[in-house]
C-alpha cells in the first residue's frame, strides 16, 4: 500500500484548490461579461431620451396656434384603472386635444365611471365616450378598439395610449414637441413600471429585459435597420400618415395580438420617420394584482398564469426570436369568434375647445 508524503498531499491540495479558484473567478468574469453585454446592448443613447419641458403654471394657454391631439384609449373592464388614466390626460398642460376613450363592451362599472367624469369634471367637454357593443370576426379587441377610435378623431396628431397608465400634465406637450422638431411621423416612449406584487418584481424586468434584448434602443432609431418595435403604452403618430398606411384596418393588423410592434414595423417598412425615446419621467403603466388575457372575456388571472397564457399567444403567432432581427409574426392568432356586428354610438361631451 502506498503511502503519500505530506509534501505530495500538499500538491494535490494546491492543484485542486487552484482549479477551484480557477472555475469560481471564471464564473464570475463570465457573469459580469453577460451583464456587461446586456447593458451595452439596452442602454439608449442620451439623444435617445424625451426633452421633459416644465409643466406650465396656470393651466394650458397658448400664444400660438397649437395642432389638435386626439388621444385614444380603448377600455375593456378597466374600472379600477380609467378615472386616474382619463384624469390624468384631460389635466395636460396642452391646450389643443380632445380624449377619446372606446368602451369595449364592458362589463363593469367603466361606463359608470366615464360619464361621471365627463359630467364633473372641468374639462369633461373634451371627453368623448365611444361604446362598442360587439367584435366582429376577424378582428383582435385592441386592434378594433383603436380604429374605430380613429374615425371618430379630428387630429393632426392621434395618441394612443393604454387604460392601464398615468401621464404627467407635462407629457404630450413634452412628447409632441420633440416629435415636431425632430420631424418624426411616430414618436413612441419608453414609460415607468409600477410593480406594487411581489412576482411583477420578479417577473416584469426580466421581460423588460427580453424585449430591449431583442430591440435595442440604438437598432429601432436606425434608419437603416429594420428592428421595429413600439411601447403601446404610447404612440404618437400623424393621423395623416396612419391613414396613408391604412392603419389598424390592415389585413396584417387587423388581428394581431402585438398591435404595438406590428404598427412600428408597418411604419418603417414605409420608410416613415420614425422615433423610440425614454420617457421614464412622463408616462406611467399601473400594474394590477390580476391580469387579464386576450381571448378570455372578463377572466381574470393570476399573474404566473397570465405569463404561461402570454407564451401560449407567442406560440401561436411563431414568433422568431433573433436577436439582431425583429419579431415577425406569419400568423396572426386566432380572434374571438363571436359573428356578431359592430355597433358602436359616440356620446358628445362637447367638442368647445378652449
């Protein structure tokens, strides 16, 4: 039997504790290099960032002609969200805009809560309130909501804009004048989340992370690239040039479930100006403990649940996830098949712009 000395145990030791060594310092290099990857991929440029001008005191007063804003939100059971979302857009410190919210078809209090505010509130005379009784085939709800809010708009500009979120009174003033100045025919913002739940802090950065993974800030402002991508959250675009496109009534828009990305790539493959700025300080999403998932009318679900329905909708519109090239959907999903036509009567509020 063979004994080892202490001097060959002492080398044995030294070379497995180098190897150690070795495979934890290489661990950590390789983590760091990925973060640092990540970051130099996702980090927008400084240009890249919205001019945030500083909220008007005493109200909305222009000393020149100012272009009318249509801002449309479409709403679907959006009870708890739509009075801050709507309060918050009617209070911009722009002068010239009217708000169009597409009631759904809901079923909860959401028109309850719309005609309140267009009964109390000082600038309840700009709120136009559009119910939509049914889908008709074809059609995804989102994609449906926002055209049929567009016929109705009289804008040279349309925002549109989820019932999900919050603007601060400085936001379209801010957002529109740099469009303009840039000469941009769609401006998109990157907003702020507001994850109150434990899992949306878990969860919602690593999709944040994902999608600036697959469309970095520096390729979507590239001309000459074709990563296209949208925060629907946000869309500021020319009314004349998303009626030249044909809009969400496109055959390819019609039912998408990414209405947002589908939009951008429809207008840079038009060879549109385009622009994807942080507007971190401008525009806000509200998070809610429950979910709702396209296709399932009124459910709700918890936020684990809504992420497993998430991949199942990307499944179904194979979606090719590169990392240097867009998302393009050959399938569009399949639409709620309810053979039914669309109604939809507008309710006037008033269209006397001050």
């Amino acid at each position: 039997m063979k004994v080892l000395g202490s001097s060959q145990m002492n080398k044995q030791a030294k070379w497995w504790q180098s190897w150690t060594r070795w495979l934890l310092w290489s661990h950590v290099i390789g983590v760091m290099a990925f973060y640092l990857v990540i970051w130099r991929r996702t980090a927008p440029d400084k240009k890249d960032r919205v001019k945030v001008l500083p909220v008007k005191a005493g109200g909305s007063t222009a000393s020149h002609p100012e272009p009318l804003v249509s801002m449309i939100v479409p709403a679907r059971n959006e009870e708890q969200n739509i009075e801050r979302c709507v309060r918050s857009l009617l209070e911009q410190d722009y002068a010239n805009f009217e708000v169009i919210v597409v009631d759904d078809d809901s079923t909860d209090g959401t028109g309850r809560v719309l005609d309140e505010l267009a009964a109390t509130h000082e600038r309840g005379n700009r709120l136009w309130v559009l119910r939509l009784r049914n889908l008709p085939q074809g059609w995804a709800g989102k994609p449906h909501a926002i055209h049929m809010g567009t016929k109705e708009a009289h804008g040279e500009w349309l925002l549109f804009t989820d019932a999900d979120t919050w603007h601060a009174p400085n936001a379209l003033r801010s957002a529109l004048t740099q469009a303009i100045e840039e000469q941009a025919d769609l401006m998109t913002l990157g907003s702020l989340q507001e994850l109150p739940t434990f899992w949306e802090r878990v969860m919602m950065p690593m999709a944040y992370l994902g999608i600036s993974m697959l469309y970095p800030p520096r390729l979507v402002n590239d001309a000459h690239s074709a990563v296209a991508v949208a925060n629907g959250q946000y869309i500021l675009i020319r009314h004349k040039v998303y009626d030249v496109i044909g809009g969400y009534a496109r055959p390819d828009l019609r039912a998408t479930l990414l209405d947002d990305r589908d939009l951008a790539r429809v207008i840079k493959e038009t060879a549109s100006s385009y622009a994807l700025s942080m507007g971190v300080d401008l525009c806000m999403r509200i998070c809610t403990r429950a979910w709702r998932i396209p296709g399932r009318d009124g459910v709700k679900m918890p936020t684990w649940k809504s992420w497993r329905a998430g991949l199942c909708a990307a499944r179904t519109c194979r979606l090719a996830c590169h990392l240097y090239r867009p998302l393009h959907s050959t399938a569009a999903g399949t639409p709620d098949k309810r053979e039914k036509e669309c109604a939809g009567d507008r309710r006037a509020r008033g269209m006397e712009l001050s």
